[in-house]
C-alpha cells in the first residue's frame, strides 16, 4: 500500500516536472512575440476605431465640403462610416483565401513576417490620412488590416499548434485569444481623452498598429520554423530537429522526430488537401461540421451586441458620461482576466467543458439581461444588475469560447488537411463577423431588447451541439482524435488491406492500434 502511494507520488512529482520542461523560453518567446503582433493587433482593431467615432465623422465632413462645396448627405456619412467599420472584415475574408498559398511557399514563420508589410503599410495610411486630407485613406487602410487579421488568425494558430508538445497544446493555443483581449484593452485605454482620444492625436490611434509588428519583425527571424513543417513539406530532418531542440529545450528529441516522421512516412505520396477535397472527405466530415459550428457561434453569439449596449446601460445606471469610458475599460479587463484563467485550466479540464460551460452560461446570462433591460425603469438597483450579466456574458465567452475554437482547427486535421481547414474556419469566421455588422442594426430595430433571446438560442444549441459531437482532445495526438470522431462519420480502418485488391472486405475493429490506423489510411488513398 505504501509502495503504490510512493508510485502515485512520484508520478506525479514526474509529470510536474514534465510540464515545466514542456515550457522552454523559445517556447514562451515565441509564443509572446506571435501573438503581439498578429492576434493582438486584431483585438486592437476591433476596439480602436470606436473612441474616435465622433472625429473620424467630423474628418469625412470637412474633406467632403472642401471638394464638393457643400456638407455631406446624412446618409452618405453613416455609408461611408459603415464602410470604414466593416470592411475589416472583407479584408479578413481576402487574408483568409491568401493563407493557404502563402503558406505553402514561405511557411509558417515567414508567413507571419511578411505579414507585417501589411499591417505597416495599414499604419502608415491611416495614421497620414487627416493630414492628407483624403478619408479613403483610412478606408483603404482598415481592409488592408483586415487582410492582416486574417492571415494572422489563420497562421499564428497553426505556428503554435505545430511548435507545442501535445501536453501544452491547448495552454500555449490560448495565447492567441489573450492578446486578442489585451489588444481589445489596450485600444479602449489609448482611445481615452487623456491619451490618444482627442481631435488632434486621433490618428496615432492608427500609428500605433506599427510598433507590434516591428517588434515581431525584428524578433521572430531569431526563432525557428515549425518543425514540423520543416519534415512534412520541406524534408529537412537536420532543421526539424534542431527545431524540436529549441522549442523544447532538451537535447534528445528523438521520440518527437519519430512521431512526426511515422505520420510523415503515411503522408508521403499525398498531396496538400484543396477546400474542395476537405469538404468532400468522408473520413472528416463532422470534424468539419464541428469547425463550421464553432466558429460560427464565436461571431454569432451575441458579443458584438453587447458593446453596442454597453454605453446606454451604464447611462441608465446613473453613471456621468464623460466616465463611461473609463467604466468600459472594465470589460476590457474582465475579458483579459477570463482569457488568462482559461489557458490556465485548460489542460486541466480540457475543451469540451469549457465550450460548453461558456456558451452555456451565455446563453443563462443572456436571458437574464434580456429580463433585467426590460424591467430597468421599474426599479433603481436594475440597471446594476445589466451591468453584472454584460461582465458576466464578458467573462464566459473568454474563460471557453473566444480562444478554443483555433485551437480545435488545429488539433482535427492532419498535416496536409490543416491550411484548407484553416481557410474553411476563417471564411466562416470572417462572413459571420460580417453577417452581425450588416444584421443586427436591422434585429435590434424589429426586437429591442428581446434581440438578446436571438442570442441566447444560438449559445445554448452550440452548447448542445458540443455535448453530443465534440470529443475530448486534451493530450490526445490526431490519430486518436480521427478515431473518436470515426464511429460519427461511418469510416472504420480496414484490416490488412490489400490496396492491390479492391474486393477485399473491410475489418472493423473496435479498438485499432492508431500505427495500424494511419498506415491503413495511407494504403487507401484516404486523407
């Protein structure tokens, strides 16, 4: 008894340690220096041109009357300011179909540093703009961000995805969503009256998008290409090792070479899978179902809703407007606090409670607020209880949904699958994103306050969704992933096939070895 205590000590005390080593500075650097000049410079970008409204307005009014000799139309200001604020996401669409092509030429890293051509020259248009005179500067500036964001949150995913030992995976996956949510803060802090949020300086705002980018320009050329891009597309082993090596901060690297090269070796005469291919792939469908699901309801949940209310519920509050900003700095914290919690406890709960837990609590505090709005003039304690359910909506999207969705893009798909699933998710990320801009001025109009319910049903069905369909990831490798999603898309390994005879009856198995899996899948073309 006491012996098998001792054991149970030491392996844990062993699997403590496991996970320190996991965490080596190139990884963490790496990691860091990724995402603060690709995801949080989208994050950024969602919040930055929101403090600035009023001027930006203004700047399209003055450079219309002095070409045209009369103000602008009403309703040829909003165009153009609906224009500015959702081409981003159009740009995001073309970064998204650009990634696969560029990837496949520069890899993962230098797809990443050559993105950063864009988000300067986006700087630099946007930052000039007043002092040209010309607003289709800032237009043009906000969808070539655009083509930045998506290309970043389709190659920093896939960058870290690659570098990171399955213990970690999810951990290291979550940094993309912090610095979303730090970017999100640090573009309601700059906008404030004190900082950059002035007439004067509103196009530093803008500027700013320069600074991350030339940190990781200058930094990221220091650290290595992903390893395993590195064996799969360029067959250099001496790279990838010495690649494993820094990322993992051990010499001996042979067990991850060897993995790498085992699923290299049942890939070696299959090709870079098209969208088309993907999408028509038996042996994928509902891992594909699931992308599409899930990114559908990170845009479609409700919390771009929530910004707009923001403003008018903290006024009903009793909060002077000229504080309201600094009380909206609030939920930029909460949203970086729930990100942060939620790397930390991944790996410990895994994906699948914490999708589900998120959207689920959304979906509560959702119809929560919808009661609370509706009832906010009855009483005078009302409002503060809006307040609570927005930070609380806040909070559960970050801790579970705002981040594991690029996480899960990652982990379903093999090697060769991965740029077209990544496309995939990113195409329905960024047409959702556009879908809320362009509907929900229309549902909030017809609704009100009852718009919430909208978004309250697409949070609990993808919470539901998630409990029947989306298996546990957590430490899993993408052999044992394939085969928890196998019994769902009616694909079973065959047994000792002979490829040289297609009559040969398929053996289902209920527990295959996942080598026997793989070299199976290689002898019957299946991807």
């Amino acid at each position: 008894m006491k012996c098998s205590e001792k054991d149970s000590a030491d392996s844990k005390d062993s699997d403590l340690v496991r996970k320190k080593l996991d965490w080596s500075c190139s990884l963490i650097v790496a990691s860091f220096v990724g995402a603060f000049g690709s995801s949080f410079l989208y994050g950024y970008n969602l919040s930055v041109v929101n403090a600035p409204t009023r001027y930006i307005k203004s700047f399209y009014n003055e450079s219309w009357e002095r070409r045209h000799g009369h103000p602008i139309d009403p309703d040829t200001l909003t165009l153009l300011w609906s224009v500015t604020v959702s081409i981003f996401a159009i740009g995001g669409l073309v970064g998204t179909l650009m990634v696969k092509l560029i990837g496949k030429v520069l890899g993962r890293k230098y797809t990443l540093l050559v993105n950063n051509g864009f988000a300067i020259s986006a700087a630099l248009l946007m930052a000039c703009s007043l002092q040209a005179g010309a607003f289709e500067m800032l237009i043009v500036g906000r969808f070539i961000m655009g083509v930045d964001g998506g290309i970043a949150l389709s190659a920093l995913p896939m960058y870290l995805n690659e570098i990171s030992p399955k213990e970690i995976r999810g951990s290291l996956g979550q940094v993309t969503a912090i610095f979303i949510c730090i970017g999100v803060f640090a573009g309601q802090l700059l906008g404030l009256p004190e900082l950059l949020g002035k007439e004067s300086t509103w196009p530093y705002l803008f500027g700013v998008i320069a600074v991350p980018a030339l940190v990781q320009l200058v930094s990221l050329p220091f650290l290595p290409e992903s390893p395993r891009y590195l064996l799969f597309e360029k067959h250099d082993q001496a790279g990838a090792e010495k690649a494993f090596q820094t990322f993992l901060g051990k010499e001996d690297v042979s067990r991850e070479v060897e993995e790498v090269l085992m699923e290299s070796r049942v890939q070696r005469n299959i090709h870079l899978v098209s969208v088309l291919e993907l999408l028509r792939s038996p042996s994928v469908r509902w891992q594909v179902i699931t992308v599409v699901v899930t990114m559908a309801c990170y845009q479609l949940c409700g919390l771009n809703a929530i910004w707009f209310y923001t403003n008018s519920i903290f006024g009903k509050a009793g909060i002077p407007p000229e504080k309201i900003p600094y009380i909206t700095l609030s939920t930029g914290g909460i949203e970086t606090l729930a990100a942060i919690f939620s790397g930390l406890v991944i790996e410990r709960l895994g994906r699948r409670p914490l999708l589900m837990g998120g959207f689920g609590l959304m979906a509560l505090f959702f119809g929560i607020l919808t009661i609370t709005l509706t009832l906010q003039d009855h009483a005078p304690g009302i409002p503060y209880l809006s307040i609570i359910c927005i930070l609380a909506i806040i909070a559960s999207f970050c801790s579970g949904p705002g981040g594991i969705p690029f996480i899960l893009t990652g982990e379903f798909f093999q090697q060769s699958q991965r740029p077209s699933a990544f496309i995939i998710a990113g195409t329905v990320n960024w047409l959702s994103n556009f879908a809320v801009g362009l509907l929900f001025p229309f549902i909030q109009k017809s609704l009100d306050t009852y718009c919430f319910l909208v978004f309250a049903a697409i949070c609990l069905a993808g919470a539901v969704y998630f409990y029947f369909v989306l298996p546990e990831t957590k430490n899993r490798t993408h052999a044992e992933i394939s085969q928890a999603f196998a019994k769902r898309n009616k694909t079973h390994p065959p047994d000792n096939t002979d490829p040289a005879a297609p009559d040969t009856k398929v053996t289902r198995r209920p527990e295959p070895d996942p080598t026997s899996t793989r070299d199976n899948y290689a002898k019957n073309g299946v991807v």
